[in-house]
C-alpha cells in the first residue's frame, strides 16, 4: 500500500462517503421532488407533475412567492455593497501603522462571531417600537426621530440591512486585510516617490492586488445573501405582513404547511441562482486576473 501510495484515498473514502450521504444524495432527492406532487397528505403516493410547481410559483395567483424571489435578490445586492465598501475602507485604514490596530480589528471582528440567532433577538428587543433605540432617543430630546423599525415597510429594509452589516462586515474586512497584508510594501512605497495620493494607490495598486480577496467575498456574500434566512426570520418573521419575505422563509412556511414539493422547487430556484451567480463571479475575476 506505501508503495502503491493508495493510502491517500484510503482517507478520503470516509469524508466523500458521509458527503454523498448526508449532503449530495438529499439534494439530488430535493430536486427530484420538486417535479412531483409531494405533500403531507400523499403517505408515499408521489406523482411526477413536471414544470406544474414552477409555474404555480411564477403565476399571478402566487405573486407573493414571486416577491420572495425578488426579495432576496435586493436583499444579495444591496447587502454586499453596504458590507463590501466599508470593509474594504477600514481593511485600507486598518493597514497602516495606526496605534491600536490590533485592538480595533478584533472589535470589529467580535460580532462575526456572535450566532445570528442571539443578534436577532437582541437587535429585536433594540429596534421594536418601544425598544431601546427609541427611549435613547425619547431620552435625548429626540422623539421625532422615533421609528417602527421592525414594522413600517418603508424602514424594516434598511433596520435589517443594518443589522446584517454590524455582524458581517468584520468579517468581509478579515480577508480584505489578508490579501492586503500579502502586497509587497515597496509598490507603495515606489508610488509615494512618483506622487501618488491615496485614491491613486487604492485604485492602481490595492484594488488589483486584492483581486483574490474581492473574489472570496464576493462569492461568500451572494452565496450568504440568496441563502438568507435566520436574521430576516429573528428580526421579523417575513413582515410586516409580507415584506421581508425571501426564498428561505417562503420555503419554510411551505414546508410547515405541508407543502412539500413546493417548498423544495423553491430550493432549487435558489440552488440554481447559487450555481449561476458563483460560477460567473469566479469565471469574471479568473478572467481579470490572467489580464492583469
């Protein structure tokens, strides 16, 4: 066998085997029955249905499953510009020589590793009408900037991509501080000699640098952001009435009602936006790369 050096696949059998099982198998059945008629009443009496449950989802009668998808699409975008900016802001600031550094990047990494479940239910005693936030605010003189943060449509959006942004962008600023770490420090030392200000060697020389960095956030971000789940479900449960409502929650209630089939042809809407935003976020910045 140490001849042969076969030893190596010896060891990976177990990990591949447990993955097939627990992880590949499940989600090739998830998509199966997202063709079928699978519901709490069918007790094993599953008929293939074809494309019958996409098109429920896609048709005006279930305009709120429609809203979900859309839902989590804004949700995606919108929370990785307002993680990826700021991270990559003080990941830059958090470079230099600055006193205390190391003490603000472990402040700022703190909440990354908080579960979302506890941030949920501590942001919801915060941000509920008669919360914290609120009688700081009423305590301050400041009663006219009183909101239902977690209850007018028109706010519950920006409270819960707020919320998110605390927790995540430690973590997004972690790996860009890797991949600017790795940056020889003679390049910017050679533009500092020709004049370059700080925009200039943000733009020439960290941004194309970090394109690895860039890549892994983004991937990790969209992957996070079509897969949301916890911190809309703690903060909100979907509402106000339906407006927080994503993919994840929408499939949830679906599997809870019984609605099998349902519930899984929405994963696999999710697993093919996953599959797709991945792969051409990967081939994009691979592409940048070999250009640079």
């Amino acid at each position: 066998m140490n001849k042969r050096r076969i030893y190596p696949q010896w060891f990976l059998f177990a990990p591949v085997a447990l993955y097939v099982l627990f992880f590949l198998l499940p989600g090739l059945l998830g998509v199966f029955y997202a063709f079928t008629d699978w519901t709490v009443r069918s007790a094993g009496d599953v008929h293939f249905v074809g494309l019958q449950n996409f098109i429920d989802l896609f048709t005006s009668t279930n305009v709120h499953y429609a809203q979900g998808i859309v839902n989590t699409l804004r949700f995606t975008l919108i929370s990785n510009i307002v993680k990826l900016i700021p991270a990559l802001l003080l990941a830059v600031l958090l470079s230099e020589n600055l006193r205390g550094r190391n003490v603000y990047r472990t402040i700022l990494y703190m909440p990354s590793i908080l579960p979302f479940l506890i941030i949920g239910l501590v942001f919801n005693s915060i941000l509920t009408f008669n919360g914290l936030l609120n009688n700081i605010l009423d305590a301050v003189g400041l009663e006219n900037w009183q909101q239902k943060w977690l209850s007018d449509p028109n706010i519950v959006w920006g409270s819960i991509y707020a919320v998110d942004a605390w927790r995540g962008i430690g973590y997004v600023m972690t790996i860009f501080l890797a991949g600017i770490n790795a940056i020889p420090r003679s390049y910017y030392e050679a533009a500092e000699i020709d004049g370059a200000n700080f925009w200039q060697r943000l733009m020439h020389i960290t941004l194309p640098m970090i394109s690895g960095a860039i890549t892994i956030n983004l991937v990790f971000g969209i992957t996070y952001g079509l897969k949301v789940f916890d911190i809309v479900y703690v903060l909100t449960n979907g509402g106000p009435g339906r407006a927080t409502e994503v993919i994840t929650t929408y499939s949830y209630q679906l599997y809870a009602q019984g609605k099998y089939a349902m519930s899984t042809a929405m994963n696999t809407i999710l697993l093919v936006f996953t599959l797709v935003a991945g792969v051409f976020i990967v081939r994009m910045m691979a592409k940048r790369e070999v250009q640079q």
